[in-house]
C-alpha cells in the first residue's frame, strides 16, 4: 500500500467531525510537506501524524475527554520543518539529537502555522509527547493519551529490527 492509499484508508476510517475539526491543518501546503519526509520504514511523517491523531481522537472521544485537542495535538506533535533524517550526519551532542528536541521546534512550527489553534492544552501535548526524553510529563489526559498513542504507533520500528540505528540517530535513511 502506497501512501496516497494509506491517508485515504485512514481517511475513510474516522467520522464527519474528525475531518472539521482538522481539515484546515490537512488543507494546509506546509502540512503536506510532511509527505515527503521521512518517519519510519516506510512511513511519512504525514502518515504517522495522521494516524497517532485519529488514534487519539478516537481515545479521548471514547473516554469523554477532548477529542479536538487530542486530534489537533496528535497532527501538529511533529511538525519540524527538515526531514530530519537525511541530516543525520551533521554531528550534535547528545541532548541536541532530534528526539530531544524536535517537539520544542514542532510546537514553534504551530504556534507559526496555525496560531488560532495552538492553545495551553495543544503546546503541552506537542511539547511533551517525547516523554521520558522530555523530563518534564505531560499535564493533561489528552497529552498523555497523543504520548502514549504515538509510542504505540511508532512501535512499527520493531518490525525492522537492522533499521533500529537510523531511528535512534546512528546511521542516515537511505
């Protein structure tokens, strides 16, 4: 399955008021940039994004809990402007690597983008879905639940265990 196939699937797979409360960041050209970089085996981080909100979404509507920032969050929890894995081989120490630090530059990314829809509840979701790499915890539900539900999405890495060092920041994506 292809891309394009996976975001239609995904999609068709969530209800009407999904797609109002997102369509504005789906719509957007930066956004859909995202397309083109890379996240993991195979996946965009359009792709991954997409489904860790839908995820969530899905979490917080069940649980009675605010599904909108739990979907807003989950789109805009990495939203950095490189593809950050084809800029692997300039050297950084430790604490500069991209899991530290790219949900302080996805949160600057949205408060930019989408300034109307970045509030306390959305920038805590996007600056603390990296925790435990992020020392502080989240402080609501619905960053918990994006935290949660992307570890679990991300857990797709597993599946390609020699592709472990390009996601942890050793070896480049080819």
């Amino acid at each position: 399955m292809n891309e394009e196939e996976r975001i239609l699937k995904l999609l068709t797979n969530v209800d009407d008021e999904y797609h109002e409360i997102v369509k504005d960041i789906l719509n957007h050209e930066e956004f859909i940039k995202r397309k083109n970089f890379h996240h993991h085996e195979n996946r965009s981080v359009y792709v991954h994004c997409l489904t860790v909100s839908i995820k969530a979404y899905k979490v917080a509507k069940k649980l009675n809990l605010d599904k909108n920032k739990a979907a807003i969050g989950g789109l805009l929890h990495d939203f950095y402007l490189k593809d950050w894995q084809k800029t692997i081989h300039i050297k950084k120490s430790f604490f500069k690597l991209h899991g530290f630090t790219h949900s302080k530059e996805a949160l600057e990314n949205s408060k930019n983008y989408f300034p109307t829809l970045v509030d306390k509840k959305i920038s805590n979701i996007i600056v603390r879905h990296m925790f435990p790499l992020t020392p502080i915890p989240p402080l609501y539900l619905e960053s918990w639940i994006v935290t949660i539900v992307d570890k679990y999405v991300s857990l797709e890495i597993f599946k390609s265990p020699k592709e472990l060092p390009k996601y942890i920041g050793i070896k480049r994506k080819e």
